[in-house]
C-alpha cells in the first residue's frame, strides 16, 4: 500500500528495555521525521533525516536513536525505556520543493506505554 | 516568545456556527504555512496551505498576513464533524527549512 506506515501501533515495555519503532514510506520523500506528541506539548521534534545516512537532532532527542540505511525506513530506537518516554510517536516524510519543504505526511502513531 | 502559537480552545460553538482560529508565528522569514486537522488518538492531516493571497476550500478559509505575522482559519457553517483540534504548522526559511513547526493546536468542539 502507497503512504507511511508505522509498526507496532500500540507497544507496551518494561523500564530500561531496548524497543524500536519502525517507519516505512513508499513515496521516496527525502525527508523524514519522528515526533512525540503528550498533552500540554503539542508535537515534538526527535530526530529527522534529510536522506539516506543523513540524520540529525530536533528537539528532544535525548535517550532516542536513529538511523536510514534506506530511503523509506528510518526506525527509532529507545535504547533504554524511561516511563517519561510514554507518549504517541508519529513518523512523517515530506519532499523538498524549490528548497522549502512541502507538507509532511504522517504516519498512524505508534502508542508506546513504559511500565 | 514561542515560534508558533495558538489558542488552546476549547471553542465550543453550535451546529453552523462560524468561527475563526488564529496562529502567530515568531519568524518573519517563514516561508510556508498549513493548517492540519487532528482527530482524537490519530494523526494529523493536512487540512490546507496557506497561500499569501488567501484561499478558500468549501466552508474553509486560510489566510496569511505577513506583516503581522499571523495566519487564520475560518470555517463557516460548522458541522459536528468538524470537530477536532487545528495544527498551525509553519516552516521557516534559510536554515532549519526543513522543519515543520507545530503550533500546539486549537480544540475545536461543535456541539448539536
């Protein structure tokens, strides 16, 4: 199916486990994104990629890897799960025109509970 | 000052109602502006760009003003399924332009 996809869409994990979100696009965007989103703070920055093996931090991108061997998979990975990693995660692509993005697309989130 | 902000809401207005949401963004040099709409537990999706010149889909309405650096959103005849929350989304110019920066969102109930 064309879009952005994500798995899992609910997770639940135990504190100082190893868990990885995945994010799959079909679209060949440049560009993707991972957001968190909790009440009170809207949609978060994590990390983006700019295209395959370019990544770099956004806002909060403290306790989260990532990566992009591949132009439309870019996982996150929490390497040691924290309860204040509890939040709905949403992967997102844009495309690049005229050197401004586009608007981004987003995936269907993924629920992640740390107990 | 926040880069992006809006009114939290919640806007609570009756069935064919017309309200308007405002969003003020702190960067003069940003380039694009959206809005996306957000139902409950889902993704956001984009409802409109915001072009200079204003436009109009249906019963909505963007507009821009640059020099006072807000966009709005008019719905006009509102319906109970126009319900949700309204992201204000802009992406700056120059470095960064990758970037989509989400204002936190209007909630928007309409009620029968």
């Amino acid at each position: 199916d064309a879009g952005i996809t994500q798995s899992p869409r609910y997770k639940i994990t135990e504190t100082g486990r190893q868990v990885t979100l995945m994010c799959h696009q079909t679209w060949s965007h440049s560009y993707m994104f991972w957001y968190r989103q909790d009440l009170g703070h809207g949609l978060r920055l994590i990390y983006y990629s700019a295209a395959a093996d370019i990544t770099d931090k956004g806002e909060v991108p403290d306790g989260y890897v990532v990566s992009r061997s591949k132009t439309e998979n870019f996982p996150l990975t929490l390497e040691s799960a924290t309860r204040s990693q509890t939040s709905v995660y949403f992967c997102a692509s844009s495309e690049r025109d005229r050197g401004v993005n586009t608007e981004a697309f987003f995936g269907q989130g993924t629920r992640l509970t740390v107990v | 000052r926040k880069e992006v902000e809006q009114d939290p809401g919640p806007f609570n207005v009756p069935e064919g109602a017309t309200v308007a949401f405002n969003c003020t963004y702190s960067n003069s040099a940003s380039q694009s502006f959206f809005w996306y709409r957000q139902d409950c537990r889902k993704e956001p999706k984009l409802l409109m760009s915001v072009y200079s010149s204003g436009n109009e889909d249906g019963r909505f309405t963007a507009q821009l003003n640059r020099a006072s650096q807000y966009i709005s959103l008019l719905i006009r005849d509102s319906k109970l399924s126009d319900s949700a929350t309204y992201l204000c989304v802009v992406i700056p110019s120059g470095a960064g332009s990758y970037q989509l920066t989400f204002g936190k969102g209007t909630k928007l109930s309409v009620i029968p």
